[in-house]
C-alpha cells in the first residue's frame, strides 16, 4: 500500500469515527458571520481603540463571531493548538485550546482534524502575545473531511503536467495562479464593457453547426442523435450567424464564446478556447481598425495597469503609434518572393529552400501563401495593423475597390504574431457564392481547412446586408503573451490526455 492509500485509510476511520459519534462529516449548511477578510477589517478596526496588556494575550473584539475555511498548517503545543485557515478571501489563525473546550472537546479536535479539512469556527477575535491575529474557538464543527492530503505545504505540485492536471491544487498553493485566473475575467469584462459602452448588443449564437463557417480551420464532429445528423463545433464565435443579424436589421453586436478546431497544440494555440467576435454595420476596416486599437488598449490598461510589455524578445509598447504592415511587400522583405507574380511551384520551391514544414495534403495556393506569411510575420514586434492580403486567403472579405486582387481586411500584430484579425465583409451574394464553390473544390482536393459552401448564408445575403465590418480576437493567445505565459497556462482548466 503506498503512502498516500495508508493515510487515505486513517482519514477514512476518522470519518466513520465522526459518523458513529453521530456527527455529520458533510453538513449543507454554515452560520458563517463574517468572511476572514471582513473579520481582519473588523480587527483592526476594534484593536485601534484597545490598548493590550504588556506580554498578554488580549480581545479585540467583545463579541462572538463565526468564521469557516480550510485548515491549511496545524501547531499543537501540549493543550493548545494553532491552526491556519483561508477561505479564499484571506487567512487567519486560529486557536483551539484544552482549557477552553474542555479535555473531551479539545481531543475530539485532535482525533479528527486534519490539514485540508474545512471547519466552522466560532469564538473571539484576539492577538497573541506574538502579535498574531487570531480567532480564538469557543466551538467548532467540522464543514468537509478530506480525505487526501495537501500536498506539501512549502512545495506544493512540482510536475508541469501534475500542476495542470490538478488545477486546484495548484491554485491554491499557487497565488499567482489564482492572480492570473481574477486576471483572466478583468480582460473578459473589460471587453463587454467596452463594447456595450460602445453600443454593441451582446448576442449568443449555435455551437453547433451544419456547417462550420468563418474561419479556415479543421472543425470536430459529432452525431446529434435526436436529428441523426453529423454536426460541427463552430470554428468562429458566430460570423455567419451575426451576419445574418446584420440582414435582420441589428447594427452592433458581440459575442464572447467558445469555439473549436480540431487542430496542432503549441504555445499560441488551443483546441477549445474563448473568442470574441462583433459586426458593426455601416462600417468599413478602416473604421474597424480605429475600433480596435481602442479596445485593446482599454482592456489591456484595465487588465494589467500598463501599455508595456516584454513579450518574447521584442519590447512593446501598445500606446505608441501603431505601424500599418503591407502582406506582399513583408513577405518579399523576408521570404524573398513576390506572392502577387509567384506561381504554386516557386512557392513551394521557396518554402522548401527557407525550411518551413508544411502539410502536403490538399496543398494549394492559399495554403502556400499562408505558410509564407507564417514564415515571416515571428519579424514583426508591432503594435501594428497588416493590411491588403490577397483574395486567395480571405474567402469571406469584401475586395478592395480599386485592386480586386487584395482584400479590405486586417490583421493586429503583436510580438510577431497574429492577434485579432478583421475585414469590410462581402456582402455581394453573388461573389460569396463563387468564393464558396472555389473554397468546396479545395476541400474536395484535400484541403481540410477550406470553407464549406453555407447556402444558408448566400441567401440571407441575397436578402441585402448592410456594409460591415467584423473583427475576432482570440483573447487567449493575447492574455497570454500579456501576462508571460503559453495559452494552456491560461486556461484555468486546460485539456488533458487522460492517465494509460
């Protein structure tokens, strides 16, 4: 038996011994006064007016109160012991002793109580003669028995793997975790403001999907058993279905959500991971552009207090002037090749000579430039805006008015690389309907990343749409180039491959 199902055991018998004893090991309810944190508040604010006896233990307040949190160290010191409790919105210490509860009260404590335990404790703030603020017990009860234990308290999860495997654990003996997580929703929040400040109506749109539109991405599969049908997990937060809203008449909306892509895990990307994507009608990139580079530096100045980062090996500072970026032209700067003039083979001669890795399958044009720009973009520090991407690459994209090659669309680059990407979207029904069948044949040639044909969606634009403009950022990636780490550390509870 190893050392954990040994201690497992005591604590099992110690449960069964509070069973027996009549007690309840899981009680649904607490008569919680105060959280610690609104108790030390408390404490200082009665010890201020008290004056202590020199070398004595002394009450800071003249009333009782219940407190509650998860016993984390435990110190017994013959008739006394000390323990320290959080509740998660502070810590305190408190105090069990013999000649308070009585010797059947105070080893009752003793034989059941452990370190990961929750317990209710209620007596009198005090401060020990070591200054200590403290909770002293003139009862208690226990709230949850644990039954495995912490781990160790100065160490806690050591293993990368183990840490995110077992989230909680790392949280709570983490605090920068649990800093990084209050981060996390800051960023979510900051964003809903802004854009209902804004005048954009939050709106939720389907997971699942007939067809999986708005992106170029691989999506997951499933069977909705009441329809019999394959469905998809959308690969975009929407973009169809906000459109569509645009057709029926709403002029700004937004939606926070979850999407999909059954695609490669690195330290920029994610399977399942939170998107935020909104349209605004009337509005063409150039306006999209002004938007969001607002947006950004109010959720980042709300989020982490700075426009100032170090992210990767670039300096970044988001409050300069932003650069504005031509696809070609970087492109011809670092991989030496002229995309606009350029014919499959010679990129894919280039790509070779520069030693890029791409997947063979289905490989076309667009997947050729794209590989390209990958190769190229880990140059450029930004803040900035890339602009004019061929037409082969943005199936969804209004064409510029005056080069029908190049597309009215946008992309945010930060530390080289991609983190917000918008376009005037193509509203003309007749020219998604072709861009749609030019997307169906790459997917029958291979291309598992190009767009499905939405018959749905050309007809809601044969309706009329209004000129857009939409914008998406994966929030996540952001966040977590911000706040120094790979998106999967962000995640508060990421993904695991399940122990063989």
């Amino acid at each position: 038996m190893s050392t954990i199902d040994e201690l497992k055991k005591v604590r099992l018998e110690k449960l069964k011994s509070l069973q027996d004893a009549g007690l309840l090991a899981y009680p649904a309810t607490t008569k919680r006064t105060h959280s610690i944190k609104e108790a030390l508040a408390q404490f200082l604010k009665i010890s201020k007016s008290k004056k202590p006896a020199r070398n004595a233990a002394h009450s800071a307040t003249g009333g009782e109160i219940v407190l509650v949190g998860r016993i984390m160290a435990l110190r017994g010191h013959g008739g006394v012991t000390f323990l320290d409790i959080n509740d998660g919105s502070e810590r305190i210490q408190g105090l069990i002793k013999e000649d308070k509860l009585g010797p059947k009260g105070y080893k009752f404590f003793i034989d059941h109580f452990d370190i990961g335990d929750f317990i209710e404790i209620k007596g009198v703030l005090m401060k020990t003669k070591r200054g200590e603020q403290t909770i002293e017990a003139q009862d208690y009860k226990m709230l949850s028995k644990s039954l495995l234990p912490l781990p160790e308290k100065w160490h806690g999860l050591q293993d990368e793997e183990e840490k995110l495997r077992k989230r909680y654990l790392d949280i709570l003996f983490n605090p920068e975790v649990k800093e990084m997580i209050k981060k996390r929703a800051v960023f979510w929040n900051a964003m809903r403001e802004f854009l209902a400040k804004k005048g954009f109506l939050e709106v939720e749109t389907p997971v699942l999907e007939i067809t999986t539109g708005g992106a170029d991405a691989r999506p997951f599969i499933t069977h909705h058993n009441a329809l019999d049908i394959d469905v998809f997990l959308r690969i975009s937060t929407g973009e169809l279905w906000q459109k569509k809203l645009m057709v029926a008449g709403f002029e700004k909306t937004f939606e926070i959500g979850r999407q999909f892509r059954n695609e490669g895990m690195d330290a920029e990307h994610l399977q399942d991971y939170t998107q935020m994507e909104f349209y605004w009608a009337y509005a063409d990139y150039k306006m999209g552009m002004k938007l969001v580079e607002e947006l950004y530096k109010y959720i980042i100045k709300k989020t982490f207090g700075t426009l100032k980062f170090k992210i990767k090996d670039f300096n970044i500072d988001l409050n300069k002037k932003w650069e504005i970026y031509d696809y070609a032209t970087l492109i011809n700067k670092y991989a030496k090749i002229n995309i606009i003039e350029a014919s499959l083979p010679e990129m894919e001669k280039q790509l070779q000579k520069l030693g890029v890795a791409y997947d063979k399958n289905g490989f076309n044009k667009t997947r050729a430039i794209d590989n390209l720009w990958k190769y190229c973009r880990k140059n450029i520090a930004g803040p900035g805006f890339l602009i004019n991407l061929p037409i082969d690459v943005s199936p969804l994209a209004k064409r510029d008015e005056k080069n029908l090659k190049i597309a009215q669309r946008f992309q945010v680059i930060v530390a080289g690389s991609e983190v917000g990407n918008g376009y005037s979207e193509l509203n003309d029904p007749l020219d998604q309907e072709e861009r749609f069948r030019e997307q169906e044949k790459l997917r029958k040639e291979g291309d598992q990343e190009a767009q499905m044909f939405d018959k749905d969606f050309v007809e809601a634009l044969e309706y009329g749409m209004p000129p857009t403009c939409g914008f998406g950022i994966g929030g996540e990636r952001l966040f977590a180039f911000l706040i120094g780490k790979t998106a999967r550390e962000t995640q508060i509870f990421p993904l695991m491959k399940p122990r063989t």
